[in-house]
C-alpha cells in the first residue's frame, strides 16, 4: 500500500504535544531558559528534562549550560536540523489542513447533515 498521505511526512520526533510545544516556542525565540520554557507549555522540570534530552540527541535543540549572576541556567534553542524539521512538520500540517487531495483537485462537497 502507498503512503501518500501527507500524514506520513509528519515528524514523529516532533509530534507529542510537549515536543511540538518546545519546539513552536523555541522557534519564535532565538534561546530560552528552560524554566521560563517549562513555564510557558506549563510541564514539570522532569518532563521537561526527558523531553529535552530526545530532542537534543536526534540534534533539533542544542543546550547551553551557563550562569545568570551566581545561579546557573540551562539556555535551549533550535539548531539548524530542528528549524528545518518544524518548518517542515508546519508545511505537512498545511497541506492536511489544505482540504485538497492528491491530485489537487476540490474535496467532494459535504454531505448534508441528516447522512452522518
């Protein structure tokens, strides 16, 4: 069976709620510290953390460890990998949200409500 569906083409790496949320937010950002991260997409520090750990070893989000003052801060951010795959995974959503099969033609009309 052929898998041309454009679901296909949607980055597993990036598709749990969490990941997707870290890496939409990192996108907008040139860094973050990851406690206003984990703030922002409302997740514990461990969550947070494992979640940090998969995206940095498949090289979508590059960590910076460091200090602000005398307290250390860990600073996250996209790698050129990781914005290619979100634009990307962005660019899949698109054409699912599209309405437009394969071909490119028009989706058939929609049924009239009593035929669901």
């Amino acid at each position: 069976m052929s898998q041309s569906h454009p679901r296909h083409g949607l980055d597993e790496l990036i598709h749990t709620p969490v990941r997707l949320s870290m890496v939409a937010a990192l996108a907008a950002a040139d860094s973050m510290d990851f406690r206003h991260l984990r703030g922002l997409i409302e997740v514990s520090d461990s969550l947070l953390s494992k979640h940090v750990t998969t995206l940095e070893a498949a090289g979508y989000i590059q960590v910076t460890k460091g200090y602000a003052g005398k307290r250390p801060r860990t600073w996250l951010s996209l790698t050129p990998t990781g914005r290619k795959a979100y634009e990307n995974y962005i660019d899949v959503l698109r054409t699912i949200t599209s309405q437009l099969d394969a071909t490119g033609d028009s989706p058939p009309p929609d049924k009239p409500a009593d035929q669901n």
